[in-house]
C-alpha cells in the first residue's frame, strides 16, 4: 500500500496560495483517476485508490500545515504502511517556480509541515515530491507562501499538472531512484 500526501491548509481562504500547492497536485491527480479526496478520518480527507493493482490512499491533512504530521501518523498506524511507500507533495521556496525535485530524505528546509511530519514519523527518511515555489525576499515569507498566484504562476501549475499526475502514477510501481532520474531533470 501506498500514501500520496498532498500538504497544504484548510480553508477557502487558503485556496489557490503557494503553501498549497500539495492539496492542488493531489485534487489535479485524484481528478485524473475520477475520484474525489472527501472520505474523512483521523483529520485529514481522503480516499483509497487502485493504481496498476496497488492500493494507493490519497491524502489531505486537515489539521493545518505545522500539524501534518500528527494526521499523517495515524493513517500511517492504521494502514501499516511502510515509511518508504509514502510520498509528501510540498511546496519549496528554494527551488525556483514550477520547478520539481524529488527527494528520497532530507531535512525540513525550514518548511514547518516537513518539520511536523519528520517529528511523528521519527525519521527524515521519507520521499517527497518537492514543488518550488521561489522566494520573494521583499515580501515576509509567512505572507509570501500565504500569497494568491499571479496569472502567470497560474499558467505555470497548469503546464506541470500532467508531468506531476505522471510522476505520481509512476510512483506507485517504479523503483524510485529510476523515479528520480526519469523526472529530476524536467520541470
């Protein structure tokens, strides 16, 4: 079994900004597959999926993002999922827009949902999918990844929307450091 977790906040007030670009990618895709993240339980939406004959669970943590974590465990814990099946889709603000990096570990960067998980988890040892988001240094950065997309930006997700839906159905059956050569060099 597989867990696709997209991060982001809860809200119509948070819709449409760059802290939110796991729940866009993750809709986008459960979109693909005709499905809809809506099913509640342990403070997250979800809904459970059949890829190439593996059960995957989609998943948005509804408990804010500093606090992804303590969804993501309980799932984790119910399921038994096995920390190497689970994949974090989140934004990052060094990389620059629209670029994408998949990563087998690492550290929080800073990025406070990353912290959350990597606390209730144990284990900086878990796959992401990062989406980079660039960085205003004009701009706070709390207003900055709580920030609306500019038109552009928005051109921009919707040209990554069929690579990432890629990605993530190639997750679910391919070794991922092939994952990771197939994709880290394009968007």
């Amino acid at each position: 079994m597989k867990l696709i977790v997209g991060l982001g906040n809860p809200g119509k007030e948070y819709e449409n900004t760059r802290h939110n670009i796991g729940f866009i990618f993750i809709d986008n895709f459960a979109k693909s597959l005709n499905v809809n993240i809506d099913k509640k339980k342990f403070d997250g939406l979800y809904n459970e999926v059949n890829i190439n004959n593996e059960k995957v669970i989609l998943l948005k943590p509804q408990t804010y993002m500093n606090l992804s974590g303590e969804t993501i465990i309980k799932f984790v814990n119910f399921y038994k999922i096995n920390i190497e099946d689970i994949l974090i889709i989140n934004d990052d603000l060094d990389l620059d827009f629209g670029r994408i990096r998949l990563r087998m570990n690492g550290s929080s960067g800073g990025h406070n949902g990353l912290k959350n998980i990597i606390l209730h988890l144990g284990t900086t040892d878990f796959k992401r999918l990062k989406v980079g988001i660039s960085n205003n240094k004009l701009i706070d950065t709390k207003d900055y990844v709580l920030g609306k997309f500019n038109k552009e930006e928005k051109e921009t997700l919707d040209t990554l929307k069929e690579l990432i839906n890629n990605i993530l159905t190639d997750f679910i059956s391919m070794d991922f450091d092939k994952l990771m050569c197939k994709y880290n060099n394009r968007g």
